[in-house]
C-alpha cells in the first residue's frame, strides 16, 4: 500500500488561498468561493466539492496538477483562454498564431 498525501495539492492551493480545516489542515481545504477539497483515504482518492454544489471525485492516480486546475477552476480562479469564433470562415479571433488568416491581417 503506498500512501498519497496529495502534499503537492495542499501547497498549490494554500498559495492560491485557500486554507485548512482546524481538525484536518492537510486533508480539507475551503476556499472563499464555497469550494471544498478533501482527501478520502490514504490511496490519495480526494473529492472536490463546487460551489454550485457539483461533487467531482478523483481517483488517486489521478494527476496532482489536474485535481489542482479543477479546484482552482470550481473556485473562479483558474479562467481558461477561449477564442471567440466571430467570422464566416470560422476562424477565432483573434487567430491562433497558426492559422493562415492571421498573415492576411498584418499584411497592409
């Protein structure tokens, strides 16, 4: 049996903020937001509770920066880039720096 503390997510998210249970400080971590994150057992399983009250469960082989960028997401921390598709085409804009569109619009 090998034991997963999830020590890499505890820190991650103490920097982002978030802080301790008094009882638990390693195990249970609350953000402002309403967000909860736990550990369920020594296999490193963890759960994440949303504010919105969606309930995501992880594995424990599930990868500590995925599990991070989840809790930093249900607590509005974490905004992903989105491209806003606005043209014909379909193209995003602005374009990615790989798309052909992109060289038309530099050039004069």
């Amino acid at each position: 049996m090998t034991w997963n503390s999830r020590l890499d997510v505890v820190e991650a998210l103490e920097a982002a903020g978030w802080t301790g249970d008094e009882d638990r400080p390693l195990e249970i971590l609350r953000h402002s937001s309403g967000a909860v994150w736990a550990v369920t057992n020594e296999y490193g399983d963890c759960g994440l509770d949303c504010p919105g009250g969606a309930v995501v469960e992880f594995p424990g082989d599930a990868l500590d920066p995925v599990v991070i960028a989840a809790c930093l997401a249900a607590a509005g921390q974490l905004t992903p880039a989105v491209d806003v598709v606005c043209d014909r085409e379909g193209h995003a804009v602005p374009h990615s720096r790989t798309c052909p569109a992109r060289e038309l619009e530099a050039t004069p």
